[in-house]
C-alpha cells in the first residue's frame, strides 16, 4: 500500500533527473576567496540568465583526477580551472577539449596568453614578496632585502617545492628579470640557484596552500613571505595591514578548460564565454586583485581598482611571466633536486 | 578441512556397503564445500575486486612502460645496434621520423613526450615540437632525415635524448623501481647510483622510518603505563576511561591538526603556556618541524597501541605476580620480570599497528612538517597528481608495500618465537 506512492515518486525521480543533469554544469575552481569572487561574478551571474545551474566543486589543482576520469570516459566535471602548466600538458596529452574561439569572444580582445588551443585564461596573478607592514620597520623592496636576515630578521615564508623560489633565488642573487630563465635552463644556473635557497634555508618556513602565508604574517611566524596576491588583497580587505612588494613578481595565468569528452560541452563553452566577458571579468577583478584576461574589462574597472592588479603598469613594470615550456621540461627534475636539496 | 574429515570414513565405508555409499558420501561432501565457498565467495569477490586487483594493477604500473615501445617501436629496432657512444645511426633518425609520422593523434605524442621527459628534462618540448612540425619533407633518404632533424631542433644531436629512446624500447622496465632506491642505469645498462642533487628516495625511506620508528617507541612509553592503569580499574571505570581513550579516535584526522596547528603555533597556547611560566623566554618553534609531526602522530595513532595492549593485560592473570612477590621478589623485579613478559605480544601487536600505519602518513607531515619531514607518501602524491608520472608514484608504493611485508613476516617469525618461550 505504502510502496505504491514512493515507487510513484522514485519513477518521477528517474525521469526527472536527466532533465535535471542537462541543465546543471559542474564547475572545479580552487575554492577560498578566488573561488567566492568566482561565484560571485560568474557563477551567480550564469545562473540568473537562466542559462542553468552551477554546482561548485573545489579541489587543489590534481590532475591526476582529471586524466582519470578522461581514461575512464566518465567525466563529470564539466569546466575546470588548471594553473598555466597543466593546461599545456593535459592539451598535449589529449585530456581536454579544444576551443572553439568562435563562440568565446574576439581573440584580439584577450591578452595573448590567454589564448590557449585548448584552454580560455581567465585571470592573472602573481606570486610577490608580502610582509606585515605592522612589524616591518622599513618596507622590503627586492629579492636580495628578502634573503637579508641581517636588515631584516625573522624567517621567511616560501612555497614548498621548487618552482618560483629558484626564480626568485636568482634575482636575489642578482640576476636580471629577463634572464632568469636563461640562467635556470643551464646546470650552473641550477646550482646557482639551490646555492642561493642553500643560503636561506635555516630561516625558511614553507608553506602548503594559498591560505597560509597572509596567516603566517598575521601571527607574526614570519617576517616576509612569498603569497599568492590574491591572498594578501583578502587580507587585506579584512583589515589586516599586510603589503605587498611588486618588484620581482612572478606572474601566470588560470585557464578554464573542459576535460575531454563531457556531456555538457555547449553549455560549458557557454558559461566560459560569459565568464571571460569584460562585464564579468570586471566583477571578478572588483572581488578580488587578479587581472582580467580580457582587455575590455580594464576599461570598467577604476584606478583604485586597477592600482592594485598584476597587471597594472607600476605592478608589472619589473615582473616576470612564469615561463610554462621551461617548467614542462625541467619541473620534474627540478621538484626531485628540491626534495633531495631540502633532506640535506 | 571437509576433505580431512571425510577420509577416515572412507575404508570403512568400502568395507561394508560398498562403492556407492562412498560415492554418496563424497556428492555430499561436496555439496557442502561448495555451500561453504559460496557462503565466502561475496567476500572473496570483494577482496580480489578491491584489494587484489588494485595492488596487482599497482605492481604491473611500476614496471609497465608501453608509452616509449608502443609507439617508437621501429626507432628502437634501429637503436638497437648503436654502441652508445658514437652518433646515433642515419637509420634512427629516419625510423624516428617514421614512428612520430605514424603517430594518429597527438594525445599519444604527449604521452611519450612525458615518458621521456621524465627520463631527460627537455625530451617534452623536443618530442612535441617536432611532432608538431611534422612532415619535414616527403621520401628522404635516412641522411636526409638526419639533416633535417637537426635543423629543426639541433637538441636531437645529443645523446641523451636517444639512449633515453633506446632504454625505453622495451615493454618492461626496471627504471622506476630502480629510481625509487636512488640507482639507475646508464647508457650502457649497467646499474648505477644517481648524483648526489638527484638521489632523494634513499634518504626518504629512511626518514619515514625513522619517524614511524620514534613514533612507535613513544607511543610504547606512553601507552604502556596508560593501559597498565586501565586494567587494574574496575569495569565500569575501565570502560569510561577507555571512551575518553577512544574519543579523538573518532574525531575526523584533519580536524585534529588543525587542533594542534592553533595550540603549537608560535603564539599558540603552548608556547605562551611556556613563556607564562618562564621556561623559554621566547616562542619555541613546534610547528612545521619534525617535533610538530612526532607529537601530532603520536597523539592519532595512540589509541592503536593501547587497544591491543590493553586487551594483553586484560588477560594476564595476577597470581604469577603474586607469587613471585611472595617468593622473595621485590615488586619491581617481579613487574619487569614476570609481568611485563606476559605482555611482550601485546607491545608486539600494538607497535606493528602503530609503525605500520605510521610509514603510510601523508596528511600529518603535509601540514605540520617542512619539507625535510615529507615521508614516502607524499612524493606517492607529488608523482600521482603534480608529475602525473604514475608508474614513479606506483614503484613508490610498491617498496613501501615490500617493506610492509618484509616487517610483517618478521613480526610473525619474533611473535611465534615469544609465543613459544611463554
């Protein structure tokens, strides 16, 4: 008698779902306050078009979990955010789709880098040196005041790996801007650089994840930190007087890409496209300090706004972009040599 | 046991009824074994689908390299002969063009670019550069092919990009498991140790054991009064105290760290506990340490060693004590000589489950340590989702997986031996 109604209920349910599934895209960002900006300006935007629902999964960046699916032809992320490396290397290895520009937008519009064969960028940010302006007595400018214990005590924050600190061990060791990687592909280069971490090493405290290094700052752990830019603007926001020094930044970009072979192709094109429009783009950068992909959106944005992005000509005049094909190359070797360097 | 039990049946039935009863014994006897393993055969398909077939799968991935074999198969056939030293022979550089022409889709070109990459820094860029320029030309005769080759990117006139193809032409490999001790071979084959910069693994598995061994050692110390105490009480106060044992058992692990990272963090309840009572006069660094992980671990895998000694004590009965303090021995002497004995499988137990959990620790020493505190996992992880390289991640975990093991038997071989002096 009882099971009459439910099975009624659970045979609506079947026929629902799919109906359901259609209209819901799965979007994967890295979540904190890049992914609340996020929300805020594309996936709530998306959603009131009536274009259709958007869960929001945050994960930290694996790959591994991308390219399973893609082996195992289940997918069930339908865009994703990659940082710059991945989107070569997933493109390379056939785990994405291929972008049809055409239904994105004007490619002249976006800044050069964003425009990938397989993924659309979506944001620039920088990896700077941050300190508590609270605690600082005189502002750090440069790499070598960062590897200057003397004039500035206190330990150092660094991401844990090799990446972007061996950049930055270079130009505190004097090496201009332009030629880091010059320097870094060659083996002196690479000893140069470990030698220089080697110098650092007792004052280091490194950290795992984005949301770290504004926290180091603000319980006084370290002195200065490398950070996420992003982060520091958070903090910022909260109140917290953390800074940040622009001179020797390495800047990259995000991509949103769609893994191969998922059932929602159109409408993930659709939401990328409406996510990299200038209104859009221009919300996303009121919410957070990273810099629109797209060079439309700059014109939204006002000084005050833009006086704080990556992008901005004061932030990027001595910057450095992360160089994508070295780290496709060397990235492995040189994550073994930092494992080997920091067990000695 | 069914085949043992129906044995000394069997002459006496012959003797008296004849071959057909046996027959009608042995269908039943079969029928009740095949009951027996259709009642455990769920259970037997949930282990092979969930436990055998993922190991087996991991064991295979560490020494399986199709990538480099299944698609650079004629390069290597000309790669064959080459000594090594001297350049790489005309015919290679044609049979390359011919194996990366043949090459349908570039995922496959991406994915041997990776393989060797992984091998030689630089093999990706060349690889897929070259893949992407292709066809350098139509009908070249292997000398031309060779020119070619080097004017599109000179990197194909070094060495190491073709000894890297020629190890790799074959379907198996040692490679990775070699790598995972530190050793590796060389252009020649012969097996050798990597430079000092590279040599990571060697290091990394002592270190995980060291640690699992401290852990181990301080959970033994800790645990031990503790469960001592916990089964001189009464029942009913045992089991309360063994709630509050069991309590952060159930908290979630992640939660428990950040527990500790609020309270060992510089300006944590620690340390201002500290310097409020004037033992340091300034903050001590307990977080992103080695201390940090020791007493984080401790503090989740205790409960593994109290249960079991627990359990041990539980059953030791307290007149051998007794008698041998009423024999002339001082309390001391009697604990340490009769009663702590009686409790060797239990420490024995406790340790194996505490050191044994302990060398698969990822999340702990990923945020409570430095670098220089990562155990064997965490580089199972950095292979599995950052290289992408899952046959180094896999031979990674085929050693922790071996050592288990090899702990494990000689667990078995020492717990027999104390079995046997009791």
């Amino acid at each position: 008698m009882k099971l009459k109604p439910l099975m009624i209920a659970v045979a609506a349910a079947a026929v629902c779902l799919p109906a359901l599934a259609q209209s819901q895209l799965t979007v994967v960002n890295f979540g904190g306050a890049n992914g609340a900006a996020q929300k805020k300006a594309y996936f709530e935007a998306f959603e009131k078009s009536g274009a259709g629902k958007i869960q929001q999964v945050e994960y930290n960046g694996e790959q591994a979990k991308i390219k399973a699916m893609v082996e195992a032809k289940k997918i069930t992320w339908d865009v994703v955010e990659v940082e710059s490396p991945d989107v070569n290397r997933g493109c390379d290895e056939g785990l994405f789709e291929k972008i049809d520009w055409s239904k994105v937008g004007n490619k002249a519009d976006f800044q050069p880098a964003a425009v990938h064969e397989c993924g659309v960028g979506t944001f620039i940010w920088s990896t700077v040196m941050a300190y508590n302006a609270d605690k600082l007595k005189t502002a750090p400018v440069t790499w070598a005041d960062f590897w200057n214990t003397q004039k500035f005590p206190g330990k150092r924050g660094m991401r844990k790996g090799a990446r972007y600190n061996l950049e930055f061990a270079l130009m505190a060791d004097g090496v201009k801007t332009a030629d880091v990687y010059k320097v870094l592909a060659t083996k002196d280069g690479a000893d140069r650089a470990f030698k220089k971490m080697t110098e650092l090493k007792p004052s280091i405290q490194f950290w795992e994840a984005g949301a770290q290094p504004p926290q180091f700052l603000v319980a006084g752990d370290v002195a200065m930190t490398t950070a996420y830019n992003g982060r520091i603007d958070a903090a910022q926001r909260e109140g917290k007087n953390l800074q940040i020094a622009w001179t020797g930044g390495i800047y990259d970009l995000d991509f949103w890409v769609m893994p191969k072979g998922g059932a929602n192709k159109d409408l993930a094109l659709k939401f990328i496209s409406m996510a990299s429009s200038p209104d859009a783009q221009a919300e996303y950068a009121r919410n957070i300090s990273y810099g629109p992909t797209n060079n439309k959106a700059l014109a939204k944005l006002d000084p005050k706004v833009l006086a704080l992005l990556p992008t901005s000509p004061a932030n990027s005049k001595d910057a450095l972009q992360f160089n994508i094909s070295f780290w496709a190359d060397q990235g492995e070797a040189l994550e073994k040599r930092f494992a080997a360097w920091s067990a000695q | 046991m069914n085949a043992t039990a129906a044995r000394p049946l069997m002459p006496l039935a012959a003797d008296t009824t004849g071959p057909a009863l046996v027959a009608q014994l042995r269908q039943v006897e079969r029928r009740k074994r095949l009951r027996a393993i259709a009642l455990t055969l769920p259970l037997l398909i949930f282990l092979a689908v969930t436990f055998l077939v993922p190991l087996g799968a991991l064991l295979v991935r560490a020494v399986e390299n199709p990538e480099v074999a299944g698609t650079l198969s004629r390069t290597g056939d000309a790669l064959a002969v080459w000594d090594r030293e001297s350049a790489p022979p005309d015919a290679a550089y044609a049979a390359l063009l011919a194996d990366l022409a043949a090459i349908p889709e570039t995922a496959q070109a991406g994915v041997l670019a990776r393989r060797l990459n992984s091998e030689v820094s630089g093999a990706r860029s060349l690889i897929m550069g070259t893949y992407r320029a292709l066809p350098l030309g139509e009908n070249l005769s292997p000398l031309q092919a060779k020119e070619k080759l080097l004017a599109h990117d000179p990197r194909w006139a070094e060495l190491p990009y073709w000894w890297a193809i020629a190890k790799n032409s074959s379907r198996w490999t040692p490679d990775y498991l070699l790598a995972s001790v530190d050793l590796k071979r060389d252009a020649q084959g012969h097996v050798v140790r990597v430079g000092a910069e590279e040599a990571a693994f060697s290091v990394i598995l002592f270190r995980t054991f060291s640690i699992s061994a401290v852990v181990t050692l301080i959970c033994i110390l800790l645990g031990y009064p503790l469960a001592y105490w916990l089964a001189t009480l009464s029942e009913r106060k045992a089991n309360l105290m063994m709630i509050l044992v069991l309590l952060p058992f159930w908290t979630s692990v992640l939660v428990r760290i950040a527990a500790w990272i609020v309270l060992l963090q510089t300006n944590g309840l620690v340390n201002r506990f500290l310097m409020f009572t004037g033992l340091t006069g300034e903050p001590v660094p307990l977080l992103f340490n080695r201390l940090g992980v020791i007493i984080a671990m401790v503090h989740i895998l205790l409960p593994f060693m109290i249960l079991p000694l627990y359990s041990v004590m539980k059953s030791v009965p307290g007149n051998y004590v007794r008698a041998a303090v009423s024999l002339g021995s001082t309390p001391l002497a009697a604990f340490f000589r009769v009663y702590v004995p009686q409790t060797y499988p239990g420490v024995a137990a406790g340790g194996l489950l505490v050191f044994i959990t302990s060398i698969g620790y990822y999340v702990t020493p990923a945020l409570l340590g430095g670098p220089a505190d990562q155990m064997l996992s965490y580089y199972v992880a950095q292979y599995t989702n950052v290289d992408v390289n899952w046959g180094m991640a896999c031979a990674l975990g085929s050693v922790l997986l071996a050592t288990t093991l090899i702990l494990y038997s000689v667990y078995r071989r020492f717990a027999k031996a104390e079995l046997s002096l009791g």
